[in-house]
C-alpha cells in the first residue's frame, strides 16, 4: 500500500468512523491524564500543563509529523475566560517501521507539555476548570482513530510543586534541545535532500534528522551520514522536487539519545560540514552482556599492556621485587597486592580526570597525561632518580629515596609497592594495547558504573601477572627454588636494569623538547643537574643541598612554563615524506577522489613509534605509496590538539595510534589495527579499498 492511500485510509476513518467513548481520560486503548507542574497558578501567571498518556502494549501514536503515515493528536479545549494554553511541545520522536513505510511516533508512555497562561480575572482561591478533548490516531496491525477527554481544575493562588511536578520535570529534560546556534541548512541538489548540520564536536554516529514539516524528504528513504571538519551532513531522498516555503525545522536524534531542535534555512552545503564520509558506526553495547563484553577486552588488554614497550621503564621495578620474592614471602605477598591496588586506583583516577575535563570542554584523551610539559618534565625527573638510586649513587638515607617507589625506606615498602603501581600506570597508560581501546572507547562513553567497571577490569589485567608470579614464587617451593639465592647478583642485575630508567628518562626528555621552547630544554637540563648534586654524596655543606634541590625544581617547572609558540612539525622516526593532518585538508583530498593513508601518532606514544620504525618507514610502505598516488597525512597529538581530539572521537577512539585509510574515488575510511603488519598495511594500500 503505497503511502499516500494509507495517509487517505487514515484520514477517512478518523473523520467518518464512530470510535468508542468511554470514561474520562480512557478510550479503547490509551490512558490519559492532564495534569500540571502545580496545583494553583499565580494571577497572571504561567504553568505547565502536560497530557500524561499512555497507549496498551503493542500499539503506538504519532508525532507532529508523523511520516509516511498516521495522525497527531489534536486537541479541542474547552478553557475558561481569560486562560491560553499554546501547542503542544512533543519529545524526540522513534522510527516506527510498518510494512515498508517509516512513521514518526511513540511507543509507551508519552508526556506532551502545554505550556499555559493565566490571564483571567479570578483571585485567589477561584478555580480554573480545564477540558480537553483529544483525537488520537492509534495503530498496531491496524489502526484505530480513538477520543477521549481530559480534565483539571486549578487553584489561583501562589504556585508550589504540585504532585506530578517530577513527572514534568523529567519531560522537559526529554525535550529537543533548542538554542540560538541550533541551525543549519537545507538544499535540494540532484533529487536529493541536503541538510548541512554545524555542531561540532559531538559523536554524529546514528544521526536521524525528523522534520517537523510533511513533504521535505522520504521518511522510508536512508539517511546518509557524512562528517565534515567542522560539522556534519545528512543525504535522503527528496520527498518532491521543490522544499515547502519558508524556515523548515526538526528534530535531529543521535544514537546516544541525545535530541537537538534544529532550524534550516536554505543554502548549498558548507565545505566545512562534509567531505570525510561517515566514519564507522560505534559497537557499543549497553546491555549487560555489552558491558561484560567490555570489560573482558579491558582485562585483556590490560594484561597485553604489559608486553607493549611502554612498559618496559618500569620493568626493573617488577623484576627486583620477584628476584626477592621467594625469601621474604609474606611482605611479597603485601607488595604485589599494593601494587595491584596502585595501579587499579590509578587507571579509574586517571578515567575520572578524563571524563571530568570533558564534562567542561576539555579536548583530551587517553594519554593526556603527557600531553602536560609539567607531567613529562616531572617524569624525567622521577626516572633519573629511581635510576640513580638502582645504581647505588643515592645518598644514604636521603628522603628522596622515595621517589618512584624503589626503597622507600626499610619499613615502607608496601608504601613503595603502591608507587610502584602508580608509576607504572602513569608511565605505561599512553600505549593501548589490542582491545584496550574498544574498552575504553564503551567506559568513555557511558561513564559512572560502567565506566568504573571498565577500568577496574583494565587494572586488574594489568596487575594480575605481577601478582599471580609473586604468589606462585611464594606459595609453590618448586618456583622458589628455582630462584637463586639472594648475594652480589643482585646488585649487578640492580645496576644493570638501572639503564633501563636512565633510557626512560632520556626519552622523556626526548617528549619534553617536542612540547617546549629549545630555552626550556636547556632550563630542564639545568634541573636536573642541580638535583642530582643535591642528592649524591657530595662535599656540599648539608645546608646548602636543600637549597640546590629547590633550585633544580623552580627550574624545573619553570622549564614546563615555556610552550611552543607554534605547533611542532610531527617527531617522526624518518617518516617519508608526508602533509600535516587537518580535516579541511583531508576532505578536500578526498573530494579529488584520491586515497589517503591518516597516521595519528605522538612523541610519548612507543606504539606509535615502533609501528613507524617496524612498518611505516620501510621502502616497500613507501612504494606502495607512491605507486598508488596515496596521500599520507601525519597528524602530531604530543600536545593537546582539539582538531585531532575531535576527529579520535568519530572513530570511538580517545588516544592514539590511529591509523585511517580512504580509498579513492571517496570511499569509506577503513580503520587498521593499531598494531600494524607490512604486508597487511601494504595490500590494503595496493588494493585500493
């Protein structure tokens, strides 16, 4: 049945048909009640009233525009002089599929605001009597043109929250957002509808725009989703060859829920709400079985972490610990569970900064942490002395022997166990290891318990094998025994995973010179020499140390206060040769038809870096290149970059490695691991899809 005689069909029963009446506030298959924010409203005052309705399980009622079929409710009011009630406001509206048509409507309960006005006469104690009639369209299988009246009567008086105030309140939370910046435009080009929707940065995954006007596009036809650097853009079939007069308006839902009244006015599309396609669509799954799903990928990835290079700095620390594990079992036992709770707690911190500055407009993501010059010049610091203290050039007794975990002193250790964990964490968080990030991707998104499960099962993953290797050290002879017995080996395995610490520390500062003037490199370097002297054995006066040592950390922060003007050129592990990644660069490639290869990195980022030197810098990565007329594009995230930030969020990503590739001729973008193979990345370069 085509659309326009199933409208005519509806239309016919609801002016000739005889529908059943029964009580107030019932017909066959709903259930109404009007009802207001209060029970008295000031003279000359305003209230909201709202119909409260709900229809019998299976059936469902109509929107404004209720699409290829239906009716809306229509209300006849019967009011008292001097009171005005306007249109009724409707929520976000769902997709009603039937029969190959798509209505706009409702399923359940629906709550419409009115708003109202009291201008009569009365004073207070008088009472306002209000009716209503309403004509509902209600369908199934079938539909059924349905009445039924509604009534309330008000107080004038001084307003207070009436019984059904809660109810009320939530239906405006329901509401379409509508604000000034809420527009876009609406353009007919080639038979098809283009609204163009400036509102960046949100997630456009799931983007369904309703217009609120008949006759504007087909409501059965798909609606193709297209990301631009500064908006988005959605394609449908023109339900005519010309758009009706005037401003249009609508409703544009996404798929997190969230519901936007938004304004067209007519123009062509902008170059800035288009041109990167539609990025893949989000898997996320909120139901329990989802978030399940989802923590078992975080204590996978959680576990993986541990073998991913940015672990390996604080490798010594884990490896010194089991060395001794099998001589003093109990405090091991202690330690590995402090260290366990080290890095638990600090992975859900770490979650809740993250979200928190993104409740208040903050662009970052996983790894932010190093995005700070303050944090990686901090670092720097922490690595050097925990290397120095490995090596045995710590002054004895020093208090800054707590620094990094190691040897806090003879009687905290479980105190350095928990910094161990912490370290860690802060150091090794920037690698995502595979499944990490579709897991932190679900935690990002759905926040509060779910998050906290999330990253709980992250740190656990990654905790676990410390603590299960101490445990079996501890607890099955056969494994202690094998260990050898403590002496001098120590001290030279001590001495030699030091060098481990003294790399991190280099290649912190490596970071460091990526974020800051070449001033403040050398101001850092400076740091760090006045600490080292005020903490090794030396003939200084004991007054004059502390003294050294504050000098060496005012300079140091001072160092973490010197940013780059400009933004630095990617650190590149001889990279070939590559344009700067910006969205308007990248659809503007793309609408050339030709491919693009987007490599997201960061300084801080080894994965990154060892996909560069293992992968992207080979000759035959290169050839494929060349010999496709790939355009490679390289974008930096060492510093805080909201374009990239942005761009991460429409992958369901929150760091980086990224890599995107588009074929020509303006295909959809392929995401790839972010653990890369040569000959995976060369074939799907040299296939051109």
């Amino acid at each position: 049945m085509s659309s326009v005689l199933r409208f005519v069909v509806c239309l016919f029963l609801l002016c000739f048909a005889l529908p059943t009446q029964a009580e107030e506030g019932k017909s066959a298959h709903i259930t109404a009640r009007l009802i207001a924010e209060s029970a008295t409203v000031a003279p000359n005052g305003d209230i909201t009233l709202a119909l409260d309705y709900t229809p019998a399980p299976g059936w469902h009622t109509y929107w404004i525009n209720p699409g290829d079929t239906g009716l809306p409710p229509r209300f006849k009011w019967n009011l008292p002089d001097g009171l005005s009630v306007a249109d009724a406001q409707f929520p976000a509206p769902e997709l009603l599929p039937t029969f190959g048509l798509v209505s706009y409507g409702f399923n359940g309960q629906t709550v419409l605001l009115i708003p109202a006005h009291n201008g009569s006469k009365l004073t207070a104690g008088d009472i306002l009597p209000i009716k209503a009639h309403i004509d509902f369209l209600v369908c199934a299988d079938v539909c059924i043109p349905e009445s039924l009246d509604v009534s309330l009567n008000l107080k004038v008086g001084a307003p207070k929250p009436g019984p059904d105030a809660g109810v009320i309140k939530k239906a405006v939370k329901e509401l379409p957002w509508g604000t000034e910046d809420r527009k876009g435009t609406i353009n007919i080009k080639d038979g098809m509808v283009e609204i163009g929707i400036p509102l960046a940065p949100i997630n456009a995954q799931g983007a369904y725009f309703f217009p609120k006007q008949a006759n504007v596009l087909l409501p059965s036809a798909p609606q193709a989703l297209d990301i631009g650097a500064k908006g988005f853009s959605l394609h449908v079939k023109a339900a005519g060859a010309a758009l009706p007069e005037g401003d249009l308006s609508g409703v544009l839902k996404l798929a997190d829920g969230m519901a936007y009244d938004i304004v067209l006015t007519r123009a062509p599309l902008s170059p800035s709400v288009h041109g990167l396609g539609a990025a893949p669509a989000s898997q996320t799954d909120t139901t329990l079985a989802g978030v399940l799903i989802a923590m078992a990928f975080a204590f996978v990835g959680g576990l993986i972490l541990n073998l991913m290079p940015c672990v390996f700095p604080v490798l010594s620390m884990k490896l010194l610990s089991l060395a001794r594990s099998g001589h003093d079992k109990g405090l091991a036992q202690q330690e590995a569970l402090f260290y366990g709770a080290g890095t638990i707690i600090t992975f859900v911190s770490l979650a809740l900064i993250l979200t928190a500055a993104r409740l208040f407009g903050q662009s970052i993501g996983w790894g932010f942490q190093l995005q700070s010059s303050y944090v990686t010049a901090g670092l720097s610091l922490i690595m050097l002395l925990v290397a120095l203290n490995m090596s045995g050039l710590f002054e004895v007794g020093a208090s800054l022997q707590a620094v990094g975990g190691l040897q806090v002193s003879a009687n905290r250790p479980r105190l350095g166990a928990f910094l161990t964990g912490v370290l860690a964490v802060v150091v090794a968080a920037p690698c995502t290891a595979p499944f990490m990030a579709t897991a932190i991707g679900v935690a990002l998104a759905q926040g509060g318990l779910v998050s906290f499960a999330i990253f709980v099962a992250l740190g656990v993953g990654f905790a676990l094998p410390f603590v299960v290797l101490t445990y079996l050290i501890t607890l099955v002879p056969a494994v202690a025994k094998a260990l050898p017995k403590p002496g001098k080996w120590m001290d030279i395995l001590k001495h030699a995973l030091s060098l481990l610490m003294y790399a991190a520390c280099l290649w912190l500062i490596w970071v460091f010179a990526q974020q800051v003037q070449v001033y403040g490199v050398i101001l850092l370097a400076f740091a760090l020499v006045l600490v080292v002297i005020a903490v090794l054995k030396s003939p200084l006066p004991k007054f004059i140390k502390p003294v050294v040592l504050v000098g060496g950390l005012v300079l140091c922060g001072l160092a973490a206060s010197l940013p780059r003007a400009e933004k630095a050129p990617p650190a590149s592990s001889g990279l070939m040769a590559h344009k700067v990644f910006s969205t308007e660069g990248l659809a503007a490639l793309r609408a050339e038809g030709k491919p693009v290869f987007v490599d997201l990195t960061a300084a801080w980022c080894v994965t990154c870096k060892v996909n560069e030197r293992l992968v992207l810098t080979t000759p035959e990565f290169e050839k494929a290149v060349n010999a496709t007329g790939t355009v490679y594009m390289v974008g930096d995230w060492t510093n805080q970059d909201a374009e990239i930030a942005h761009y991460l969020t429409l992958f369901g990503r929150s760091g980086v490695p990224l890599y995107v590739y588009y074929g020509p001729n303006n295909a959809e973008p392929v995401v790839l691991p972010q653990i890369l193979k040569t000959a995976d990345v060369v074939k799907l370069v040299r296939a051109g899809t």
